[in-house]
C-alpha cells in the first residue's frame, strides 16, 4: 500500500536534515547562536527517534519499513550524527575566539589565550544543550536498535555508535574550575571561622 503522507514527512526530515549538515559544519561565535542550534538539533533528533517508535509500531502489524526510511537513517549517520559530535567538541573548545595567526605583533596571544580558558570555562559550566544532545542522540540510536530488531532490517549498519563519554576536558580549564572551587571553600572555612571566635573574645573580656 502506498502511504504519502509518511513518505510527504521524510522527504522534508531529509532535507531538514540536509540543512543541519550544513549549518553544523559553520563556524558560529560563541553564545545565543551556539545554544539555538544545539536546542534546534536536539529537537530534531527527538523527532527522528518519534518516527523511529512510530515504525516500531507499524512493524507489530506486519507492515515493514519502506526503502525511503532506510535511506533516512542513512543519511543521520553519514550526515548528521558525526559532524554533530565534531561540533560539540569545536564548542567546548572554543575556538569562535582563537587563533591570532604566527604573527602577534601587540602581545595580544596570552592576553587573547586567557580569554579563550575562560570562554572555555563559562562552556563547561553553562551550555546544558550539550549533554541535551548527547541524550537525544543516544536515545534516537537505542530506538533504532529495536527498530532493527522488530523489522529484521539491519539500521544500524549505518550508525557509528556514540563515543560522547570520550570528550577530553583541556588541564588548564579543569585546573580553573577546580581553583574557583577551592577558593569558594576557603571563604567559607574563613566566615566560619571568624564566627566561631568572636564569641571566645567576649568571654575572655568578662
């Protein structure tokens, strides 16, 4: 049977799909437009694992997968899902704010290099997006292992499984985060401190 509003609905993920590719592999600053595009994927890899369940379902009737869904899954392997990891990790890196080039006449490559550990740092602690994403892709791949399964159909010749835990977390920005940490305790060791010995001098007076 012939069913053209489902194949209507992929034929526009395809090419929404297509754009992503595209839009991934763009050098954006960092900030509101980093954020946006990581929320925009992360809807749009929610919406390939609801198509994935929906054909979960169908597959119960008898009814396959069409050729048209395989070669969508296909795309999200080879298209999406690798430059979407690239992408994670130019964001945690930085780099809408690096690189001076050989020459630095000013003296500006440290002054410009701390800026950079700290644009790293505010990334590290303030782009949830990022593991919003990690878990959408990762729930869109666990789907279409029982998609494999229910239809006999092996999808995930054309994944490449996530390795999103393997993200390397540069020593500098760690050892910053871990500063501010220790700094943030000591303020407090010393506040509490401070109360605990204001009442001894009162006694000693009397």
């Amino acid at each position: 049977p012939n069913h053209p509003v489902e194949k209507a609905v992929i034929m526009q993920l395809g090419t929404l799909l297509t754009f992503f590719h595209e839009l991934v592999q763009t050098a954006l600053p960092s900030g509101s437009c980093v954020d946006t595009l990581l929320r925009d994927l992360c809807k749009m890899y929610t919406i390939l694992t609801a198509l994935v369940k929906y054909y979960i379902q169908v597959c119960r009737s008898a009814r396959g997968i069409p050729k048209i869904m395989e070669k969508l899954v296909k795309l999200s392997g080879s298209h999406l899902t690798p430059v979407c990891y690239s992408f994670i990790s130019y964001v945690q890196q930085g780099k809408g704010v690096s690189d001076l080039g050989d020459s630095d006449p000013m003296g500006l490559r440290a002054a410009t290099e701390l800026c950079v550990a700290a644009a790293q740092a505010r990334v590290l602690r303030e782009t949830k997006p990022i593991p919003n994403l990690i878990f959408a892709i990762e729930q869109y791949e666990k789907f279409l292992i029982f998609l494999s399964k229910r239809s006999k159909v092996n999808l995930m010749q054309h994944i490449k499984l996530s390795t999103s835990r393997d993200f390397k977390i540069k020593g500098n920005i760690l050892d910053m985060l871990l500063r501010e940490g220790e700094e943030e305790e000591e303020e407090e060791e010393d506040d509490e401190n401070k109360e605990n010995k204001e009442p001894a001098k009162k006694k000693r007076r009397k």
